[in-house]
C-alpha cells in the first residue's frame, strides 16, 4: 500500500522486499526506503529484537500512508480544479473567437470596455460598482443589436450621466433665512416659524433628518415660493418636479430597465 501511494519509490520493490525471509534484514530495507528523521531511524535501529522492529515499523507506516493518502487526497482536488478551470478557459476562448469570427460582438466589447472606465473613474460605492460592472460584462457577452443589449447600454448611460459624489454646501445661518423669508414674504408667521424651528434642529443635531416638510394649499398661496426662499437662503438649488396628471407612480420613481423604453422618473430627472 505505501509502495502503490508513494511515486518516488520503484514498483519492482515489491519483488525484493517478497523474497527475504529474514525479519531483521525485511525491517531494514523497508525503514531505510522511508522518508523518515535520521532520529526516527536511529531509534528503529536501536530495537534489537527483530519482531519489535517490525511491530515498531508497521505503526510508522501507517502514519506515512494516512500521510500519503490526504496528500494524494489533495493532489486528485487540485488536479480536478486545474482540469475545470482549463475547460473553462478554453471555451471561453473559443467562444470569444466565433463571435469574432461572425463579428457579432466587437462592437459591444469596446463599448463595454469605455463604460467600465468611465465607472471606475466616478469612485462609486462598493454596491454600485459592483452592478455596473456586472452589467457591463453582461453587455460583452450578448449580440450588439439585440434588445437587451440597449437596455444595458441605456442603464449604464443612465447611471454615468448622474452627479455622483456632487454635493451643495448648506448654509445654516437662521438669521439670514429669517431675513429671507421675511423679504420676500409677508405675514405667514407660523409657517416662518415651522420653517425656522425645522432648520434650528437640523443645524444642532447635524444629522440628515427624516422629517419632510409639507406645504399644503389652495394655487397662489406662497407654496412654492416659500420653498425658492428656503433654497435661496440655505445656497441649496431648487427643482420643481410637477405631478399634475400623474396616475403611475412608476412615473415617479422610474419604470424597470427590463421594460422596453424604459425612463428614469421625475424625480431623477429633476
């Protein structure tokens, strides 16, 4: 069994080591053919009795085969991985040339290449990257004039047009959106006050705030010009998003990019 598991040793060992009859020379042979410490063989040597030194040799080699099989255990895992991974490789290969063959897929491979420069160039979050990328090896792989090749491409256009990491420094001086306010608008004191006790905690706790402010009334009241007026003072920008007419919230947050003519929604769009 040592013999079949350990290469290095020659198969026609077997025969020898079957034709001595004496059990003191068999110990030898087989202990001086064994990879062991020159402490380990010394004390095998040292065994007199010649039954002893076989009793002795029998226990050490079954800790070198145990050995020799987890090695060769390992070898077959390495080999079958090796093996797969080759296979893999090669037909990756082979795939990438057909398609080079037929020219069905160069232009998407460049395509794909410029979008993941321009990914890795925005310094997104670990999370996004990581889709973008995904996508874009997607794109590398499909026919470039098939329908889910310009899903991908205008997701991904999508994504690299937004300000990513574009931030507006807000200006909390409440004096200042008091006087503000005060300037472009007369009376409407406790909505003033709202307005300026919702900033007042913003400014002290400085965290992001979950509390939405919600302007309700009738057209002509002041609504959105008091939103313009709390922009202005915070140096904040101001979009107005209109949802008149809208049915579909879909409309608002955007459709799936599965869906064919897919659209980012108001509230991307701005």
């Amino acid at each position: 069994q040592y013999l079949k598991l350990n290469s290095k040793l020659p198969s026609e060992m077997m025969l020898s080591i079957k034709n001595i009859e004496k059990p003191d020379k068999l110990a030898d042979i087989i202990a001086s053919n064994l990879v062991l410490k020159v402490k380990e063989k010394q004390n095998l040597l040292e065994i007199v009795n010649p039954l002893e030194r076989l009793e002795k040799l029998i226990v050490v080699l079954k800790k070198e085969i145990s050995i020799l099989e987890l090695e060769k255990k390992i070898q077959d895992r390495v080999e079958v991985n090796l093996e797969n991974y080759q296979k893999d490789y090669y037909l990756k290969e082979q795939l990438k040339e057909i398609k080079k063959e037929l020219g069905d897929n160069e232009e998407n491979i460049s395509e794909a290449d410029e979008f993941k420069e321009k990914i890795l160039s925005l310094k997104l979050s670990k999370e996004v990257e990581e889709k973008c990328i995904k996508e874009t090896n997607r794109l590398e792989k499909i026919p470039f004039l098939s329908a889910e090749s310009g899903v991908i491409i205008n997701y991904l256009e999508c994504i690299i047009s937004l300000p990513w990491n574009e931030k507006t420094k807000e200006k909390l001086d409440i004096k200042l959106v008091k006087n503000i306010l005060d300037e472009d608008h007369y009376g409407l004191l406790d909505i003033k006050e709202r307005i300026l006790e919702y900033l007042a905690v913003k400014k002290l706790s400085n965290k992001h705030i979950g509390t939405i402010l919600c302007l309700i009334g009738p057209p002509g009241v002041g609504k959105t010009s008091l939103a313009k007026s709390i922009a202005r003072a915070m140096g904040r920008k101001f979009i107005r998003a209109s949802l008149g007419g809208v049915r579909d919230e879909a409309e608002i947050r955007g459709h799936r990019k599965t869906y064919i003519g897919s659209m980012p929604g108001r509230i991307i769009q701005g």
